[in-house]
C-alpha cells in the first residue's frame, strides 16, 4: 500500500474533497449511481470501497525491468505523484489496483448482466478505448496517464447515439472500461519506458480517469 500522490497534496485534496462532499459531489454521485438502478446504501458502501480500495494493489506478475526511478515524486499536468519504493530494483511488478480496476470491472459486469446491452456496449467501449489510447501517455516512474473528462464524454457521446433507452448503463461500461482498456491494458508494452518499480491497471495515473469518467458518462447520458 502506498499514497498516490504527495501527503502535503492528499491533505489539500481531502480538505476540498470534503467541502465539495458536503456541498455537490454527494448528490452528483449519488443521482449518477442512482441512474443506473444502484441503492443510497450501496452508492456509499462502493464509494467507501472505491475510496479504500485506491490503495491497494494485487500482484499479478513481476517483469524484468531495469533503470527503475524510486523514492521520488514526479509531476505531470501539475499534480505531484509518489514512486513506490522499489523493492524489487531488477523488476517492475504488474499490479491490477483494486479501486480502479477490481471494483469497476465487477460493476460494470453487474450492468451488463442486468441490463443486457451487448452491442451497444461493445461498439460504445471500443469508441472510447481507441480515444483513450489516443491520448494516453507514459509518464516515467508512475504509469499511463490520461485526461480525466475524456473517457466520460467519449462514452456518454456513443452510448446516446447507440442506446437511448440504456444509456446510463452503457456509458459506465464503456467509460470504466474503455479506460482501463485504453490507457492500461493496449500499454502495456510499454512497461520497460515506465521505469516504475510497480505498474499498476486502474491505479495512478488513470484511476481518477476511471472513476470519474463512470461519473461523467453517466451524468452526461
């Protein structure tokens, strides 16, 4: 378990989180969650999931590396991220994150079991997977980082003009998923250009990618 980003820049985010949390954000979540035919109770119970799991990563397999970047913070569009402590300095350990992975891909195979939306949902996912990768990009010491809003607006803008009457459920799928598989999963080649002691699918660099753009897409279905 490591923080994402820096103490000094998780305090200021947890202090704005949280009056943010009290004014809107609460009731924005809530409305998307709610769209899709989730409960208040289980809307908290996977935020709080979500939140706590954004810490935690299981391994899945270790990959020769080398020049590996540690024990250092390195910035990208402004935002300070934590390099884990590279235990390993010959290998990077490919990791799926479970706040921006695990959950995400349970949920949205929840969706799709419930509402059915097959086509749609593979033509909307891929849409946003190819934008994604598009704009994706490897930042040393951390992962692939891609803008936040794009994955949501891509997946909200295919998931209207392919299935109004399940919109919402479409547009999480393919916004969750077209991250992941966008940013992560198509880069994964390029681990050896990371330098990171772990790689991590759904963790920073995408994982405000992959919780928002849920948000988004949905907000904006």
């Amino acid at each position: 378990m490591y923080p994402p980003v820096t103490p000094l820049t998780l305090g200021l985010l947890a202090a704005v989180l949280m009056a943010l949390f009290i004014s809107v954000e609460v009731g924005l979540i809530e409305v998307a969650y709610m769209r899709l035919g989730i409960s208040p109770r289980r809307i908290t119970a996977l935020l709080m999931a979500t939140i706590v799991g954004s810490y935690v990563n299981i391994p899945i397999v270790r990959v020769p590396a080398a020049g590996l970047l540690a024990d250092r913070i390195v910035r990208f569009w402004g935002i300070p991220y934590v390099v884990p402590e590279a235990v390993y300095r010959d290998s990077t350990l490919i990791a799926a994150n479970v706040g921006g992975a695990v959950i995400p891909a349970l949920l949205s195979l929840y969706l799709l079991w419930r509402f059915k939306p097959f086509l749609s949902v593979i033509v909307a996912t891929a849409a946003t997977t190819a934008v994604v990768h598009h704009f994706s990009a490897v930042v040393p010491g951390v992962g692939v980082a891609v803008p936040t809003l794009i994955p949501g607006v891509t997946a909200a803008v295919a998931a209207y003009l392919l299935d109004r009457r399940r919109t919402p459920a479409v547009a999480y799928i393919a916004g969750t998923m077209g991250c992941l598989l966008g940013a992560d999963i198509m880069n994964l080649g390029l681990i050896a250009q990371l330098h990171a002691p772990v790689a991590s699918i759904g963790g920073a660099g995408t994982f405000d990618g992959v919780f928002v753009s849920g948000i988004v897409a949905v907000l904006l279905a």
